[in-house]
C-alpha cells in the first residue's frame, strides 16, 4: 500500500496540513461569518418574540383587569337591582297585608256582630224554650201550670242571678 511507505509520509503530511490550513481559512472566511449571521438572526428573531409576548402578556392583563372591574361593576348593579327589587317586594307585601289585615278586621267585627245578633236571637228563644220548660216541670210536679208570665218572670229572675 502506497500511503503506507515511509518515503511517503512527508508529502503527506504536507498535504494533509496544506488542505487541513485551506480548509481552515474557508471556514474561518466563509462558513464561520455564515453561520455566525444565523445564529444573530435567529437571536434576534427570538428576542423579537419575546418583546411580543411581553407586550401580548401586558395587554391581556389589561384585558383581565378591565374584565374584573367590568365584572365586579355589573355584579353590583345586580346587587342594587336586587336590593332594590327586594325593597319594593317588602313594600309590596307590607301593603298587601295590611289591606288583608284591614279586610279581615272589617270580616273579623261583622262576624262578631252576626254573633252578638246570633247570641241575642239564641238567648231570647233560650228565655221561651226556658219558660216553656219551667212551666212544663211546674205542671208535672205541682199539677197545676203556672201562667205563661209568671214562669217568664222566674226565668228573668233566675237568669239575671247566673250573671
């Protein structure tokens, strides 16, 4: 093998440092400046990117903020509309009831009437049914049947001793 041969080896190493130097060079001149421009434009692009997403992060919390305050806003005018609905269902009810209560106190005195009139009506035919009775028992156990005016009088006499 001819690369094996020791009179072979100064040229090439010569060779190889030759082509290693212009290798070299070319990179040094070429790939390197290259290489070195996308590496800043790739920089550059992220920090681009970054600068956005900054400003994109700032005008959501905008956002959220105006959101929150539009929020709790909203959330105490449906705290007023409610207070204030429930205000005027209270004075609503209030004077329902109290024309319920007006109504069942006027029902309340014309029961009570009826039940005077009732009770008056109930005593007087008590006073007959009485007299009657006091006459029926004077009958049976005197023989005798006292007046109709005589067994009233008893009656009045011993119904106004019961008060």
């Amino acid at each position: 093998m001819p690369q094996l041969e020791m009179g072979d080896y100064a040229p090439q190493i010569f060779w190889l440092v030759v082509t290693f130097v212009a290798l070299m060079v070319i990179m040094w001149s070429v790939g390197l400046p290259r290489i070195r421009r996308v590496i800043e434009a790739r920089e550059a692009k992220i920090s681009e990117d970054l600068a956005e997403a900054e400003s994109a992060k700032g005008r959501a919390e905008d956002a959220l903020k105006a959101y929150e305050e539009a929020l709790a806003d909203a959330r105490s005018r449906a705290h007023g509309v409610l207070a204030e609905t429930h205000a005027k269902l209270a004075a609503e009810a209030d004077a329902l009831r109290a024309e319920l209560d007006a109504d069942l106190a006027a029902k309340a005195a014309t029961a009570e009437e009826r039940i005077q009139e009732t009770r008056e009506a109930a005593l007087a035919s008590l006073r007959d049914v009485a007299g009657d009775v006091a006459r029926a028992a004077t009958e049976r156990l005197v023989g005798a049947a006292p007046s109709e005016a005589a067994a009233r009088a008893a009656v009045e006499a011993s119904m106004g001793e019961g008060r």
